[in-house]
C-alpha cells in the first residue's frame, strides 16, 4: 500500500534529507478541479497542463500545508515556518533560495513523477537585479515579492494518462536519526497519508456545475496604466534605440487592472476551457492569488536535460480551420516576424549553452505554428545537456528572463524597458515553476496571468518591438494577448461572485 516500504526508507535515509512516500488511489471519478477543491487552503497550489499529449500534459500537482515559505523584497528575505516561526534576514534571496533547496534533498525513484515534493512559486522580473546592475522602475503600483516559494513536502500528482492519484508524504531525515527513530516518522507520514486519502475521498459540501451562458457577458471597465498614444509613443521610442544600434529588440508591455470581486478560483476553472494552456496554473496566498495559462516554457531540466521553447511570432486564431491556415501560412512568410524568431531562438540557443556541455545543444525544432484559444505563435525546441559542475538553479538563472519578454542584447534591452515603461513589472515576464527536492526543474514564463490583490485583477502583456514595427499594430498585439484573461474574468463576473461558494 505505501512505497517505498520502510526497508528501503531506512536503506535511503543515510544518503538523502527527504524521501517521499506514496499511497495510489483509483481516480476514475475524480479530476484535479474537484481534488483541489477538497484540500484549498491558504498557500497552495494547483499545477496543470491541459495541452498536449503525455509528455506535457501527463500530471498535474497540487500542493498544501508547506513546511516554510521563503519570500523577498529588495534585499530583506523572510522566512515563514509551518510551525509558526517567522525569520527576517538581510542578502541576496536567490543565492538563499538556493541554499535552503541544497538543504533538502531526496532521491529519484521509480512510480514518481517529477515533482514529489519541492519548491513551488515565482521569481518576478526583477530578479536579475540581484545579479546584474540594472536601474529600477520609475513606480511600483503594486505591492508584489521580488519572488516566494512554498517548500512543499505534502503533494497530490493526478495522473491523467493512469488515471489515478497519487498521495504524497515525504519523510524528513535528520542527522543522528536512529533506524528506530526512522521507523516512528516512517509510521507518522504512512498515517498522514492515511488522512489525506479521506479527506480526498469526501464529498464536497455542494455540488454546483458552472452553467454556460446563453448571453455574452457585460464588457468589464478595464484600466491600462498607460493610454494608446502612450504606448505608441514608447514604440517609437524604442525604434530610435534600435536605429542608433543600442538593440536589435525589446518587449513592451502594458498593464491592463479590472476591478471585480470574483473568486479567482473561478477565474481558473473558465481559463481551463477558453485558454488551455502548456501551463495552468492557480497559486494561493493570504490575500493575493496568481492566475495563469502561459504558452511558454522558460525552461526544464529533467535527467540532465535542459529545454527551451522561445516563442515569438503572434497571429488572431481564425474562424475556421482554412483560415487559421491561411494566417499560419502569412505569419510564416512574415519576414519581420521571421527575423524577430530567429533573433530571439539565437538567443535561446546561448542560453542554453551557456549551462550545456559542449557540442550538445541542438535545436530540435524551428518555426513551428502552435495555436491556442485565441492566437497562434511561432515556436522553436532547443535543447543541451547539462555541464556536470552545475545545478539546474543555473539553467533557470541563466535564461532568465527570457529573450522573448526582454529583448536582444538582454540587459539593454532591460534598462529601455525600464526607461519607457511606467511601472515596474512585478510578476510578468519573471518565471513561475518548481525545483524539485530530486533536482528536476521545470518553469514557465509569466505572460497569460492575472494577478488578484486588494479587489483588483491585473494583467500584463507585451509585443515585440524591431527596426520596422508599426506602433498600432504592436499596440493591437497586447490588446490580442491579454483578450482571453479578460474574457474569463468577464465570464465570472456574469456566472459568479465571490460571496458564492465554488465546487466540482
């Protein structure tokens, strides 16, 4: 019933500080809304991928209950354990992230997926601040963390290809820990299984669909922290650097705020159905949660492997199949698009070499059209093998952020966009994912997400700005990306309010 038996935990105990253990559950009857539903809370998560076939869309992830939670701002760290104690510290929170993640390791083993326990969160665009000596932001309307992370040791990993859940405890290995004293915490994790498997079995306290509308909802007022002129004006901005050779490119972006008391929750569940995604995703904290569907993988490392998929290259989605072709086959032959995409899958490939062994980087695919609810993009693959004398943490950092929410040089391109952009980014275009206690990595750029603080919804969306874009049209490109996060919030508005309680 639990793997691994207590033999090989007290075998895996003198190598390793965590070691996770399981119990599976047939899961016919569930799904991972209905599961996480079941065990939300303050702090937790729910991880998805709703596009794609097994090797992208195989698992999703739910975490809860974390056993400490590391946050920053500037330079002061905090650190929330679950036992109530709460640490303040002073330094650079990155280099501490990775520290606290080399404290906490647990092996791989067969029947579990790539995350069984780990660190889950957000570095926002700021965090190569610590790093590079790049300028702020003129203002920060919001109050965000630089980045968090929930270190998880209690974790539910859906299986949607078995069709099963999987429960998961790890078992925390201190120095001095007798077999005997292995054996009792071995007991305490299988009981707390034993717990989580009722909780997950109960019904929920209602049962309420979400009904479609038959009437399209009412358009929400929606705030941009910058007018048309503005933004068109910043774009022309833009073009000058790149005549006078500062750059080759830079991402733009505007925020988008809506006032709405909806339960973000809801949000995420109509976000499943209008804008599937590679990566779904729904983190809670007190008093703000992080919704998302972002198309584009920052990067993954997995069995020494590391992946990159740059995405540049936007289109409307057609009405129908023909035109979606027709509009593939223009974005395709768009030679500013084209030259954009080839810029930034450079970029990519550097990035990926930067932290691969030598000769290993190969780009697996080149200018590939993916569609999506409301555009299609134009994606590459590119993979490396990562150097023996580096952590995965490296591979993050090094494409951090990525080209294609920046620009090309990188850190040029970072001090025009804090130049020309009025407030600071926060969460977009920064990396949401997990580091896992067994070293595999996997991350997301932030674009596709709202965030809900203080009774506001914001979204943030950006387009690639070169020698001969046209102002409106890259003004019409933000319109287009950020379409779909504000047609979900304008569908819960019209199905729900935050006073009524969700379910299934």
């Amino acid at each position: 019933m639990y793997f691994p038996s207590l033999a090989e935990v007290q075998s895996l105990s003198a190598s390793y500080s965590l070691i996770p253990v399981s119990m599976t559950l047939l899961a016919d009857y569930e799904t991972p809304i209905r599961l996480y539903q079941k065990v939300r809370q303050s702090d937790s998560f729910l991880l998805e991928s709703v596009e794609g076939g097994a090797r992208w869309a195989r698992f999703s992830f739910i975490g809860m209950n974390p056993f400490q939670i590391v946050e920053a701002k500037e330079e002061e760290i905090t650190v929330l354990r679950r036992n109530g104690e709460r640490t303040s510290l002073q330094g650079n929170p990155v280099q501490y992230l990775r520290e606290e993640l080399d404290r906490f390791k647990s092996p791989k083993l067969p029947r579990f997926p790539r995350l069984s326990g780990g660190a889950v969160g957000f570095f926002g665009y700021n965090t190569l601040r610590y790093f590079e000596n790049l300028p702020a932001h003129r203002q920060e309307r919001l109050t965000v963390p630089d980045m968090r992370f929930l270190f998880v040791d209690e974790m539910i990993a859906f299986d949607h290809l078995k069709q099963e859940i999987q429960l998961i405890v790890n078992l925390h290995v201190e120095a001095g820990d007798t077999p005997a004293v292995i054996a009792e915490k071995y007991e305490q994790v299988c009981e707390r299984l034993e717990q989580l498997a009722a909780k997950v079995s109960e019904p929920l306290q209602a049962d309420r669909r979400i009904q479609v509308a038959e009437q399209e909802p009412t358009p929400l007022t929606v705030e941009p922290n910058m007018s048309r002129e503005k933004y068109e004006q910043i774009v022309e901005q833009a073009k000058e650097y790149i005549a006078a050779g500062d750059i080759f490119q830079v991402v733009l972006s505007q925020r988008f705020s809506v006032k709405t008391d909806v339960d973000p929750f809801a949000v995420y569940r109509l976000l499943r159905t209008l804008n599937p995604s590679p990566y779904m995703y729904y983190l809670e904290y007190e008093g703000e949660t992080v919704v998302g569907t972002s198309p584009e993988l920052l990067v993954r490392v997995e069995d020494e492997k590391v992946e990159m998929r740059p995405i540049a290259g936007t289109r409307k989605r057609g009405a129908t199949p023909q035109e979606d072709e027709l509009l593939a086959a223009d974005l395709l032959a768009d030679n500013k698009e084209r030259a954009e995409h080839y810029m930034l899958l450079d970029l990519g490939r550097n990035d990926v070499g930067k932290v691969s062994a030598y000769g290993s980087v190969k780009v697996e695919e080149a200018l590939v059209i993916e569609n999506y609810s409301h555009v299609m993009h134009m994606v590459s693959h590119v993979t490396g093998r990562l150097r023996e004398d580096l952590h995965p943490f490296d591979a993050l950092l090094s494409a951090f952020p990525a080209g294609t929410v920046s620009g090309s040089p990188k850190l040029r391109a970072m001090e025009i966009i804090a130049e020309l952009e009025p407030d600071a980014r926060h969460l977009y275009a920064g990396a949401i994912g997990y580091i896992s206690f067994d070293g595999s990595l996997d991350s997301c750029i932030t674009i596709r997400t709202l965030f809900f603080q203080d009774g506001y919804a914001h979204v943030q969306a950006g387009a690639g700005i070169v020698a001969d874009s046209v102002p409106a049209n890259e003004y019409q490109e933000t319109i287009n990306k950020a379409a779909a996060m504000i047609s979900a919030l304008e569908k819960a508005e019209q199905l729900f309010s935050r006073k009524e309680e969700l379910s299934c």
